[in-house]
C-alpha cells in the first residue's frame, strides 16, 4: 500500500509535469478502494522520431523511444494501467511515405497498447494498407460508426471491447469523424459513415446495463469542439449517459488538464486530449471506491522530451 509520501515520488515524472485537480491521497488508505491509470495518444503521424533539436517551438521533444521509456516507468511503478489512442496514427513524416504504417504499428504493439480507434489519416493508404498493417498489431482496433462491409476492413475491427483491470470492468468503444471531404473515396470505399451521437448511446448503454462495465471509455476521433454545427466530443458528452471518459483526437487540442461535461442525466463526463506528434502522454488515475463507483482522478499531461527518457 502507498504511502502519501510514496505516492508523491511516484507520481512526481520528471521536468515538464503538468497537474492539475485535487486528490483524495488520503482516501487511498481504504484497502478495498482500487487505482486505474489510464495512459493515452492522439494524432501521432507518424512521428517515431523527436523534434529535431533546432531551436524550435518542439526542439527535442517527444519520439517513440522516450514515450515507451515513460510508459514502461509508469507500469513498473502502478498496477493497473490501461494503454489508449485515439486515432491518426499515420502520415506526417516520411515513415508513412516509406514504410506505409508498419513501423508505427510495430511500435504500439511493442509498447502494449490495449486498444486503439482510427482517424481519418489511417485511410490515407486505403482500407487495403491499413488490412496490411494489422498483422503487425496487438491489439484491436476499434470504431463502432464505420461500417466496413464490403470493404477489406470488413470484420478486421471490432465496435467495442471489454476488459478487465485490477476487478474492474472497462469497456471501450471507438468513434471515427465523417470521411467524406476528408479522403479520398477510393481511399474509404464502401465504408459507410454513421452518425456518431445514437451509435455512442446505444453501444455505451450496452456496455454500461448488458455488459455491467464499471466504467464507460469512448476513443473518439469526432474533434474537440467547433465554432459551427458539428458533432464534437463536447456535444457527444452532453447527448449521451453512459459514458465516463472521453479520449479525443482529430483537432490537435492541447488540453493541460480534462474538460468536465455534463451528460443527460447530469452526470460528469471527463473529456482529454493531448495536443499532436505524440509531444505529450496523457494519464489519468482513478480511485473507485467499495462499491465500483465514485471515481475519482488527477491528471497529468506529461510533456515527453529527454527528460523522460529511460
């Protein structure tokens, strides 16, 4: 069991931490109470290496090497971690061109991700390329909106999973952003695009009343908010009920600490996002308590540079 003292160093990685919210430390004296902490991604592009050291806004920061050295610190130091992304995985630097998505899947798969959902970037070498590059990964890819039927992706994703972590129940869902306008229909094919917002209510009232998941975590690739009429992880959040943690993509928002939204029913609903390039990991830890339920969690937004490097 942690100390407070303990659990400080612990937590405490490297220059560029960025907490925010209060913690109950205290609370983690209850024996039965259980700690999750949940690591995530967005939008990487292909960004295996660091910033080049030049001077610039990004000098030295982020690169695959120094994200899976932090990851694999976290693990050594906490239980129960789960692993996450929320899309736009591919294109951005001449990995892509070159290798088409197999070195960024290699490294995901040797970094442990539990699961992952698709942005509009991992079409940019066609549902075909990306078939090709599923042998690579170990774990499922997930997107509920997307029908890929008659389209080589077709039964190649799943539209959520459920896993377990230290007696909890987590499920998973994923979300994809409309295609249309974004890539090129030969890139998509026949995938047909479905409204995002009554997809995420059916499928996070399934995981929540049918499958009894503790906690409800949607990977969406739908974009932060917008100054127009679109669905974003912000209305997403306010339309639907079962969902307890938004993990978001596409728009490149640098968020320090989460959003909090309230859903239907009033409940809270965590929103995070983590900027772009793989420059920062987001974590999340959370306390349930007895009962599985009273979530609690301190966030962090760590900036990966050398200073986290293993």
């Amino acid at each position: 069991m942690l100390s407070r003292r303990s659990f400080l160093k612990k937590t405490a990685i490297g220059g560029g931490l960025l907490m925010t919210g209060a913690f109950p430390f205290d609370s983690l004296a209850a024996a039965e109470q259980r700690r999750l902490v949940i690591l995530h991604t967005n939008d990487v592009h292909s960004r295996l290496d660091p910033f080049p050291t030049d001077g610039g806004k990004y000098a030295g920061q982020g690169g695959v090497a120094a994200r899976a050295a932090l990851i694999r610190q976290i693990r050594q130091e906490e239980e129960h971690v789960l692993l996450l992304d929320a899309g736009d995985i591919f294109q951005g630097t001449p990995y892509f061109n070159l290798y088409h998505g197999e070195p960024e899947i290699k490294a995901m798969s040797l970094m442990g991700y539990d699961a992952v959902t698709m942005g509009n970037h991992d079409f940019d070498a066609g549902v075909e390329g990306f078939v090709r590059q599923l042998p690579h990964a170990s774990f499922p890819v997930l997107t509920a909106n997307y029908d890929f039927t008659n389209t080589a992706l077709e039964g190649k994703t799943k539209p959520y999973i459920t896993l377990r972590k230290g007696g909890l129940k987590i499920g998973i869902f994923g979300l994809g952003i409309q295609l249309e306008g974004l890539v090129a229909p030969d890139a998509y094919c026949d995938t047909k695009y479905l409204e995002p917002v009554p997809v995420a209510r059916a499928v996070s009232e399934r995981l929540k009343k049918q499958e009894h998941c503790d906690m409800v975590i949607c990977l969406s690739h739908l974009g932060f908010e917008y100054p127009y009429a679109k669905v974003s992880d912000k209305i997403l959040a306010k339309e639907t009920e079962y969902i307890d943690l938004i993990i978001g993509g596409h728009t490149h928002t640098f968020l320090d600490q989460p959003v909090i939204v309230s859903n239907r029913s009033g409940a809270e609903v965590v929103i995070s996002q983590v900027g772009w390039a793989g420059l920062r990991l987001g974590r999340l830890d959370y306390v349930f308590d007895s009962k599985k339920s009273s979530k609690r969690f301190k966030a962090q937004s760590v900036i990966i540079g050398k200073q986290t490097r293993g």
